[in-house]
C-alpha cells in the first residue's frame, strides 16, 4: 500500500481509536478525607503517588496542626504549569508546580472558598469564598490576594468564556448564575436558575454553551453564552455533581456524573439535549474531567477512593485507579510533564482496608434509596451517609440493627435527601448474640430516633 493510501485509510478512522493522552499529561484529585492531591499518569491508568498537603481525617484538631483541611478544589494555569488547590475548612488556595509536584505558595482567602480558576491570561486566579459574598483576586506570580469582587452570597465557582471576556459565575445558595466582565470586574447580567445549589459549571470546547449541575433538584442547566439566557433544562438525576466533555466521531458529548445513581449520564446537545449512554461506574461519582482529544473520561468516585476511566468510543469503563479517600474535584492536564518521570515529591498511597460500602434499599413498593460509605481510620471507621427519595424535612436515624444508639442523625432537604457524616467502630458491631469480627453489619434507616421503629431503608 503506498503512503498517500495509508494516510487516506488513516483518516477515515475515529480521532479517538488513535488520539489518545500523552506521557506528559497528567490527571490530579482533590481527595477531601486524606488532605492529599492523587496524581495519575493518564496512559498507563497508574497512580503515581500523591501530593500530601495535610494529615488525613480526624488527625486534624490539633490547636498546632498547620496543615490543610477538606482538600476540595481543583484548577490550572492556561500554559499547565499550575495547579491550584482549594482546601474549604482551612480557607487556603494552593498553588503547585504541575513539573515538580512542589508547592510554590499558598494564599490564605475568606471563609469555606470552594473552588478557583485562572483568568485566562494566566495573570490572576478568582477563588470563589462561597461562605462570603465576593471573589478573592489572587496575583498568580506573588500569591497574595490583590482585589475582591462582590457577588450575591455564596459564590461556588467560576468558569471563563472561550474568548476571556466573561466570568461566569456559579452559587451554592442562590438560584442564580452571575456574569462578570472579566477586564472591568463589573457585573453583566444576573441569569434566575431553577434551584439554589450549582455545585459546578462549565463552559462546552466550542464557547456556545454554559452548563450548570444543580446537586439539589437532580437537574443540568444549559445557557446560551452569547444571549446570557437559559436555553433548556434538563431532568439528570439525584445528587447530579459534575460534568465533562468527551469527543466520539468528532461530535462533542456531555458527561454528567449522578452520584445517586452510581452512573455517568451521556448527552447530545442539539435543538434538545438527548441522552445517549447511561454508564456504571464506582460509589458516588463526582469529578469528572475529558482527556484533550475527548477519547478518555476520567471520573473521581468519592465514595469508592478510585477513578474510573471510560473510553468514549466504547462507553464503558476500561480502567480503575486508586486514589486518596473521598476524591471531590478532578481536572486533566494536558503537558503537565513536559519532561521526565514527574514523581518529585509525591508520597505513596497508604495502605488499608477496602472501604466498606452498603447500599441502602427500600423495602418493595416503597420509595427511597441510599449509601454508605466506611473509611478505616485504625481504631475507628469514618462514616459517610447519603440519602435520597425520602420525605422532605424529616429527621432520620441510621442504625447498626440491634443498637440503642443511630450512628449518624440527618434532616433531609425539602427534596427528601440529605447527607451526613460520623465517627465510629463501624468494622466490629455486629448484632447481638453474632461474633462481631470480620461480620458485615445489617444498617436500618428508620424516621425518627428510636432504632426499633419499621425502617425505611435496609442494607440487606
């Protein structure tokens, strides 16, 4: 076959049977329990090692503990040699050399940031302090915080548009999304949203679209980035986090993760958004992020400790890489690594138990759903609950069956979900009268605090 046919073969086939990451690309965790940024090299689906910016959980209350708490947020510098890090209990921006995995500064902002990205001139990064009302301007070159930026209370993250003229501006307890011009720091426009808490917003690799998740309804929002209007809503699922873009076909798709569902939720955007693919993945899907190309989405599972992998020509999962506990944002760097091994200053993983994770069912016929989640902490467990499906406003108790005493107490939201966390000895209760080693505990979720009462939901 001579060349010209070759090439002309070659060009026929999908980008993503052949455009893949790169060796210097890199994948990075915000993992919330651990206080440590997972760094994963995308090609070989490896963690590499982590970056540790503070001890994990509850290793944290000490009155001289100077490390960083509830590592969360995750952005980078437009030449990928950046990245900043939001820790939302200890109010730190985090900035790291993506080559070195050194920390080059840290910049102290307001109450509970959430997450931060860089102006795209690379110049300055807009941390949002969602338990404020503004935006902390931070000198990307000396770290310091230069200026504020007022914004309706509760701020939660901001995305730039293609062009860098705009801000768009997310809220975690508004139903709102705020438009900033980016030179001026004026406001634009306020655009009304269907509900108060927009964990997360993004902006399609075209520029043409705005998308917001909305965790509290199960809903994705899509705007028009040139009217600054709503142009549809969509019905996604509970806990809907994150979203992200893959490529198949040259044709752009939408990945949203539902964290109550335990899947990845495909779209195309069109007149209507369709949906095309619904993908298993890990506990709890939350960051999610695509490779360059879009061939490869990389989602972090919150309650699993891993990342799974899909491969977007298949639409499936190929992969599944460890991580540190609880991974909450999640971002691809492309050229993170231009040169070498870039293991410098990365820890490795601790080792410990499988998590243990428990599925909370309805019994038949009746609405309700749930999960949880135990991370051994050597003598004790640490408890993550999450509920759906129930009645709003209602105080439940989550008991090991057989026990006096719930494990974790919760108040649902006016959607009937709710969240919540605990320290206990999850891995030796067992029921009375059972030997309690290496039994897997039966959790009952009954409406109210007496653990004798008719449960709601069971974890077998």
């Amino acid at each position: 076959m001579t060349r010209t046919a070759i090439l002309a073969a070659a060009l026929l086939v999908s980008t993503s049977a052949f455009a893949l990451p790169a060796a210097s690309d890199r994948v990075y965790t915000a993992d919330q329990n651990s206080n440590t940024v997972s760094v994963i090299d995308p090609v070989a689906n490896k963690l590499l090692g982590q970056i540790r910016l503070g001890n994990p959980r509850p290793d944290v209350l000490s009155p001289l503990y100077k490390g960083e708490v509830n590592v969360h947020g995750l952005g980078f510098s437009p030449d990928h040699k950046t990245l900043v890090v939001v820790s939302t209990v200890t109010n730190s921006v985090t900035f790291i050399d993506t080559a070195t995995n050194a920390v080059k500064g840290t910049t102290y902002v307001g109450r509970n940031p959430h997450e931060a990205f860089f102006t795209p001139d690379g110049r300055e990064v807009w941390a949002t302090v969602r338990g404020e009302d503004y935006l902390s301007v931070i000198d990307a070159t000396t770290f310091k915080e230069t200026g504020r930026i007022p914004t309706t209370s509760g701020p939660g993250m901001t995305k730039f548009s293609r062009d860098g003229k705009l801000a768009f501006v997310a809220n975690s307890f508004n139903p709102v999304l705020e438009v900033f011009d980016v030179a001026s720091h004026a406001l634009v426009k306020r655009i009304p949203v269907i509900s108060p808490f927009v964990p997360f917003v993004q902006v399609s690799p075209d520029g043409s679209n705005v998308w917001l998740t909305h965790k509290d309804v199960g809903k994705v929002t899509r705007v028009d980035a040139k009217t600054l209007e709503v142009k549809e809503v969509i019905d996604s699922g509970p806990i809907s986090n994150h979203l992200g873009f893959g490529t198949v076909d040259g044709e752009t798709l939408v990945y949203v993760t539902i964290g109550g569902e335990n899947v990845v939720k495909v779209y195309k955007p069109g007149e209507k958004t369709q949906l095309v693919a619904t993908i298993s993945v890990g506990a709890l899907p939350h960051g999610i992020w695509g490779s360059e190309d879009g061939s490869r989405i990389f989602v972090g599972l919150e309650n699993g400790d891993k990342v799974d992998v899909i491969d977007t020509a298949e639409q499936k999962v190929v992969a599944e890489i460890p991580t540190g506990q609880a991974p909450q944002a999640l971002v691809f760097v492309p050229g993170a690594v231009p040169v070498g091994a870039g293991t410098e200053n990365l820890v490795p993983l601790k080792a410990g138990p499988e998590n243990l994770t428990l599925s909370l069912k309805a019994p038949e016929g009746a609405d309700g759903s749930g999960m949880v989640v135990s991370r051994n902490l050597g003598l004790v467990d640490a408890i993550d609950v999450s509920l759906a499906k129930l009645k709003p406003v209602t105080e439940y108790g989550v008991f090991f069956e057989g026990q006096d005493e719930p494990v974790v107490v919760l108040k649902t939201n006016d959607k009937g979900a709710g969240m919540a966390s605990s320290i206990g000895p999850v891995r030796t209760i067992g029921a009375p009268g059972e030997p309690a080693a290496g039994k897997e505990p039966r959790l009952v979720v009954v409406e109210g605090l007496k653990g004798t009462a008719s449960p709601v939901l069971t974890s077998r």
